[in-house]
C-alpha cells in the first residue's frame, strides 16, 4: 500500500485480483477508485494553516439533509502541512496496491455478497479524486474524495465498505491470509472508521455530510492510530470550509 508494500502476494495472485477488481465495476464497489492520471487538474492544496475551527469539532447537524457536492476543490485536500513538516504532494497518480485487492478474494471466497450496495451514482475526475502526499522519509499518504449528489449516497458508500470489513475479517489468500480489523468509529465528522489493513498498514474512512473520503495513510502514521484518528479530523475540517455539504 505503500511504494514498497506490506502484503508479499505472489504476482500471479496478485494479477488474478487486480482483473477481478477491473471486472467488477464501480458501482458494485461503492466509493470510486479514480484512475492514475483521471483527474483533469492535479490537487496542490497550498501549505496553509490548517482552519480555524478546533481538530476535534464535527460538522454542525443541520435541519435537513446536506448539501450535494458535484465537483471536488482542490481546497478540499489535506494539505502537506494537515500532516507534517517537509511533506509535499506529488499529484494524482498512484501506482502502489489498495485493500480492493483482499476484498475481491473476500467476495470469491464467499464471505460477502457485496451487501449492502454501495451508491450508484455515476463519478467522474470532478468528483472523485486522488491526491499522493509524500512524507521525507518516502512514505506516502494517498486520499481519495468522492463527492456524491446527495448525502444518501455517501451514507451508502460508508455503509458498504464498513461491512465489507466486518465480513471479511480474516481471508484466504491462496498460499497466505489477509486480515482486516476495525479499530474505531466515530472520531470526526458525521461517520468515521479505523481499519487495521494486515498486520500494521491503517486505512481511515470519513463521511462528511455527501462527501466520503478515505485514507491509506503513510507508515509515520501506522503506528499512531491517534495521529490517523486527528488526520481523520483535519480532513473533515478542510471539506467544510470548501465545500457546502457540512
């Protein structure tokens, strides 16, 4: 998940995986994944401050439901400050392995329907992007914002990767397993997760009113879940000062 990645797959089921994750398609998958290079402008959030408000606020409950978000600002990112000093951001591409590939083995294992469906929405490179921020180490940080229509859908998109993850807590890989285990829920925004990816990687999931956003963070963070958990909160702060939807 990483540029040199935790998980030793063999290549070949490595391979078998990515063509089934191809195959599947996006709307079964819930959050879109965009492509290397998809985005039509690479995100390069300044190094700002990070806002105002306290790191531990969540977005205000509103009278009705939030705001659809149909285009991701740049604003919207974490910026390499959110994470720390002499990080930058590298842009949109991405070549390095994500969870999708243990999930997929998860479903043909049988473990899980894919249920309940993720959101049906279609996505584009406006609102479904990728940002790459590398740390001086080399580690990178990768997050993906997806920007839904309405805050049902993002709902959706929280519902059926939390799912995914309680269903497929340990899965056979062939000649290994692969394990997930949530660690934490609800520590920022309207909901949060925290997920063990194997045996030290963690992913962080956020929804923010119709925004959903998620988080391979880089191995500074692997071993900090209190750090990831404030990254988690930073992010929620960046997507209501730049978008409508808190």
């Amino acid at each position: 998940m990483r540029t040199t990645s935790h998980h030793r797959l063999p290549i070949a089921a490595t391979l078998l995986a990515l063509l089934a994750a191809a195959a599947s398609g996006c709307s079964a998958q819930g959050p879109a994944e965009p492509q290397a290079g998809a985005s039509t402008s690479t995100p390069a959030p300044a190094a700002s401050a990070t806002p105002a408000a306290s790191p531990t606020a969540s977005p205000a409950a509103g009278s009705g439901p939030a705001a659809g978000v149909t285009a991701i600002p740049d604003a919207a990112f974490l910026t390499p400050a959110d994470l720390g000093p002499g990080y930058r951001a590298l842009g949109a591409d991405y070549l390095g392995e994500t969870y999708g590939f243990a999930i997929e083995y998860c479903v043909r294992n049988g473990q899980w329907d894919r249920k309940p469906s993720g959101p049906t929405e279609q996505m584009s490179a406006k609102n479904a992007r990728r940002l790459v921020l590398a740390a001086p180490s080399g580690s990178q940080t990768v997050q993906y914002l997806n920007g839904y229509q309405s805050e049902t859908s993002a709902r959706q998109a929280m519902a059926h990767e939390r799912t995914g993850f309680e269903r497929c807590t340990e899965i056979d890989l062939g000649q290994t397993t692969h394990t997930f285990t949530i660690l934490a829920t609800g520590f920022a925004g309207d909901e949060s997760m925290l997920v063990k990816d194997g045996k030290r990687d963690l992913l962080v999931f956020v929804r923010a009113g119709a925004v959903f956003t998620w988080m391979q963070v880089g191995q500074e963070f692997d071993t900090d879940p209190a750090a990831a958990k404030d990254l988690a909160r930073k992010a929620v702060q960046r997507i209501c000062a730049a978008t409508p939807t808190c």
